[in-house]
C-alpha cells in the first residue's frame, strides 16, 4: 500500500487534496471541489 504524503506547497486540507490527487494521478483542483461540493452539501 502506496502512503499519503503531503506536499510542502500546500496547506492543510489543500494540502491533503493535494496528496490524494497526486496517489491518484487527478486534478488537485478537481479532488478540492468534490470536497467542497460534498461539505456543502451536508450543512444544515
């Protein structure tokens, strides 16, 4: 199993999304707005 590492560039929750874009080969962007999208989503 590969390991999740955060980049120097980014910060904390963009930073993790950054980590998994990067274990996936994704859009970091992309990875942000899903999790955007589905924080949102959950708020009441």
């Amino acid at each position: 199993m590969a390991v999740l590492r955060r980049p120097k560039s980014g910060r904390v929750v963009a930073g993790v999304c950054a980590a998994i874009a990067n274990r996936y080969g994704w859009s970091a962007n992309v990875v942000r707005l899903v999790v955007i999208l589905s924080c949102r989503g959950h708020s009441s």
